[in-house]
C-alpha cells in the first residue's frame, strides 16, 4: 500500500507542536517574572493544535495530492512558528529549528517544486519576524546567520534530491534492463531443457539395453535437477518483483497432493524413497498453482535429506482450518539451524552431503509464499528422529458439484490427432516424436501460415515470433472447425500473466520445461473433458 505522506506529515505536525508546547510550558515556569508573556504563545499553540487535529482528520477521509490544501498547510505551520518567535524573542530562538525542519520536510516529502516554495515562505516569514520583534534587530548577524541557514541548507537538501533522484531512475532503469535481460534469458534457457526431457522420454521409450537404460535414467535425473534449480531462481525472480498476485479457487485437496505424488513418483525412485499419501476428502479455498509449488518444494526437500526413507504426506484438521503435513525419516535438522533455515541461500551442512543439490531457496519460496498466501508454515524436527513440516491455516470450503463429464471414443491417446505448433526446430522434432510414440497423430507448424487442422486437440507454444502468438494460431483453428478444439498452450515466459491473459478462452497451460509425465496427464484430462463440442460464436474470435 502506498504511504500517504500528508497524513503523515499531519501527525509529525502535531507532534513537534506538542514539544513545542511543552518546550514554552517549561520556559514559563522558568522565568516566572516574565510567564504572563508566555500566555499568548500557549493559547495560540493549543489553538494551533486543535486545528492541526481537524486537518489531519481531513487529510485522512479525503487523500490525495491538493496543491492548495498543502499549501495552506505550509502558512499553518510557518505561521504558528512566526507567532511564537516573535512574541517569544530570544527564548523561541530553538523554534527556528522548526522552521527548519517544516522547510526540508515539504521538499523531502513531495519534491523540489515544494522545497523551493517552502523556502520562499520561511524566508518571509523571517523578514516578518526581524520586523515585528525588537530583539532581532538588535541581533543584525544573528538574523543573517538564520537567513543564510534557510537558503543553504534547502539548496544543499535541493541537490541531495536531484542525485537521489536521478540514482532512482538510473536504478529503475538498470532493474528493467534485468527484467527484460531475465525474461529472455528464462525463455531460451527453457527451450532446450524442454527439449532434452522430450527427447529422453523418446530414448526411454526405444528399445535400448539395461546399460543404455542406466545412462538414459542419469541424464534424465541430472535434467529433473537442472528444471529444479532454475524453476527455484524464477520463483525468487517472480518474488522478489512482485508479480504473484494470488487468486483464490476451491480445490479438491487430496487431488491436488496426489498430482504432486505423480510429478515426483521419478524422482521418488531416484532418491529410494516410497512416498506414502493419505488420502484427503477435503476441499480448500486457495491460489492451487502457489500451494502446489509449498508442497513440491517441501516434497524436493525431503527427497533430498531423507533418501531411502518413507515421506509420508497427510491432511490434518486444525481448528476451522486445514494443515498439508510432511513427514521423513530423515537425519533432522538441529535446534540452533530451525530458525535460519527459512533465509534464502541457507544450507544445513552434514559430513558427507556435499552432493546434495540445491541453492538453499526453496524454503525460503515456502516460506514468501506462506505470506501471499496468508498461510503459516511450521517445522518441527529432531536429529535422527526425522522431520515434520506442516503448512496450516487452509481455510475449508464447500465442494464444488461437478457435472459428469461424457466420455469419447479416446479413452486412451493411441489415435488422437494433434496439432503440434512450435516455432523451435528442436522442440517441434522432440514433441512430434514423443507423441508418436504415444501413439498419437500428429501434424507439425512451426508458424500461422498455410495453418489448417482436423485434429483433435492443439498444443501449441505461446511465444511463436513478433507476429501471431499460440493462442492466436488455436482461434484460427478454432474458427475453421466450428468448435471449441480442446487446446494446451506450453510457454517460457511468466505462466501467471499467460493464465491470467487467456483465462477466458478455455485454454490448459503449462510452463516450459514440461516433464513428460506432465504433459501425458494433461493430455489424458483434455480428452477426458471433451464432451459435446460446443459450437463457437467465430464474431467473438479475436483475429490472428
């Protein structure tokens, strides 16, 4: 939430008028022979406060930049403070700090424009001040050092604000550059690792020997590392910028963790460990996409410190709400280590684990979007007792009625007919060739032209050059059939903005690089879904 720096210089206000009232309070029973001379400045300061309260009371019910009101605001303040130093003589002379202050506060808060015309104001009122008071003019040098003060300290404070602001835009435009430098970079380092997982899944669909199986396994693990490191350095990415703005669905509990269980079940098998799931009635209001990337990153973990041990991962209830718990069998992570390990970069080292993989971020993931997700995340461990992690504060919600869904002629992919467009040559092969293998149909575009189709479902990749996107390229097909052809659209750039772009379109989507088993799930679940083709409006198509 953006500060309003108004208000806040309203409470400031009536802060520094407080100690300021205290101040003259204390130098009335200080000198008492002159007090009665103090009474004016009391009352005008109370009355000075009073309006002050009234003004802050008004800032706060209607914010906003009003040049007027903050201009009002400034004579308010140089006025109280011209009051009490010229009725108050040399006793008031701290107030000038005020005067100060009021002066570097206006620039530092709204800008130069501010700073220049606060400074104008204060000069004034300090000739109002020489004027009307006779001690001041008994004190000529005195004054000039007051009058030199206002202009070289807001002068100064004028260009301590031009570099910083300067510094600012620099750094702005330094950030966009990465940003920029970093969505490019994480589309085409996800090419190919997209490409080497399909291309994997071929080799260990072909019929190769059990030593050529080993060697096929080991790449495919070193790769499932390599997609885990750098989906962890895009979360942190994504984090850090801001760009997760989680939107909450209801979601069948137990299917989402056993989806999870599925994407892992490789990995699983690599590490030696049975994954054990409890099965879960439960259905819970949250962003799943967020509370799926939780339990992956909590799941990696256990993998990795737990080899060869159960994990067995439940649902438990916890007041209203519901908790996803974890537990291993693993070595356990010492008292001293449990409140660090949430920070990025953060490892527990062991004698022996210097081929554990990972960047230490995948905890501290868990645990940023615990707060987007306003979810608490505990951890409860003991060495050599193993470790249990439960995420907590789910919020239950009603079950959705699904409408039985028809079933077709696919109950399986052998025969499916697909439109694979990709503008990557080695992509395009790989996918073509793994679906194949699955037995499917399949006919290649690498861009929109001479695009036509009578396939059963489209894959086609988001990002196809300057001139037409995938979604574009599924309209056209769309639109050509006369209905809704069930259609996935795989992407390397942020798969939150693609969701959200084609949300309305009925379009699945994944995020490069996909796994093999992924992509064969999401194909089995389009299919199953295909029911009664709906006849499309092609006015409501957009254009390619």
């Amino acid at each position: 939430m953006e500060k309003n720096s108004e208000l806040n210089q309203a409470t400031v206000r009536l802060i520094v008028s407080a100690c300021a009232l205290l101040y003259i309070i204390i130098l009335a029973s200080i000198e008492t022979d002159d007090a009665a001379a103090y009474t004016p400045i009391i009352i005008y300061i109370v009355t000075f406060i009073i309006a002050s309260v009234f003004l802050r009371l008004l800032i706060q019910r209607k914010p906003g930049h009003f040049f007027w009101r903050r201009l009002f605001t400034m004579l308010h303040d140089y006025a109280g403070i011209a009051f009490a130093m010229v009725l108050g003589g040399e006793g008031a002379l701290p107030i000038y700090a005020a005067l100060l202050w009021v002066t570097l506060g206006n620039g530092v808060r709204f800008g130069s424009r501010y700073l220049a015309l606060a400074t104008v104001i204060a000069l004034s009122v300090l000739v109002l001040i020489f004027w009307l008071n006779p001690f001041w003019r008994t004190q000529p040098y005195l004054f000039l050092m007051l009058i030199v003060t206002t202009v070289v300290v807001p002068a100064y404070a004028h260009t301590l604000l031009k570099r910083t602001r300067i510094a600012s835009e620099e750094a702005i435009t330094a950030n966009q550059e990465k940003s920029r430098f970093l969505a490019q970079a994480s589309h085409d380092l996800r090419q190919p690792i997209h490409s080497i997982g399909l291309f994997t899944a071929c080799l260990r669909d072909a019929k190769l020997g059990v030593e050529e199986l080993r060697l096929v396994d080991n790449i495919d693990r070193s790769l499932h590392t390599v997609s885990q490191l750098f989906r962890s350095i895009l979360d942190i990415y994504t984090l850090d910028h801001g760009k997760l703005v989680p939107q909450s669905d209801t979601v069948h509990l137990g299917e989402l963790l056993q989806d999870v269980v599925k994407q892992n079940t490789e990995a699983a098998r690599w590490a030696g460990v049975e994954l054990r799931l409890r099965a879960s009635p439960y259905w819970v209001n949250v962003n799943p996409g967020l509370l799926t990337t939780m339990v992956q990153n909590l799941l990696s973990n256990a993998l990795k410190y737990a080899p060869g041990q159960p994990v067995l991962i439940g649902v438990r209830r916890q007041g209203t709400g519901l908790a996803v718990v974890i537990y291993d069998k693993g070595r356990g992570i010492a008292a001293e280590h449990l409140p660090e390990v949430f920070k990025e970069f953060y490892r527990v080292r062991h004698v022996r684990d210097k081929d554990v993989e990972g960047l230490g971020l995948g905890l501290s993931i868990v645990k940023r979007i615990s707060q987007l997700l306003e979810v608490d995340v505990h951890i409860h461990s003991r060495v050599g007792h193993g470790t249990k992690v439960a995420i907590s504060g789910l919020e239950q919600a009603t079950p959705k009625i699904l409408t039985p869904k028809l079933k077709t002629v696919h109950s399986r992919l052998n025969g499916l007919r697909v439109c694979l467009v990709e503008d990557d040559a080695n992509v395009l092969m790989a996918t073509s060739v793994l679906l194949e293998k699955w037995g499917c149909k399949v006919q290649t575009h690498s861009d929109d032209q001479g695009l036509a189709s009578d396939c059963d479902i489209i894959i086609a990749d988001f990002d196809l050059g300057t001139k037409v996107s995938g979604a574009e390229c599924i309209a056209v097909i769309r639109e050509q059939r006369g209905w809704e052809v069930p259609a996935l659209v795989i992407t390397g750039h942020e798969i939150a903005r693609i969701r959200e772009s084609l949300q309305s379109l009925n379009i699945a989507v994944l995020a490069k690089p996909v796994r093999p088993p992924e992509l064969r799930a999401v194909l089995l679940e389009l299919v199953k879904a295909d029911g009664p083709r709906v006849q499309l409006d092609v006015s409501k198509i957009p254009a390619s």
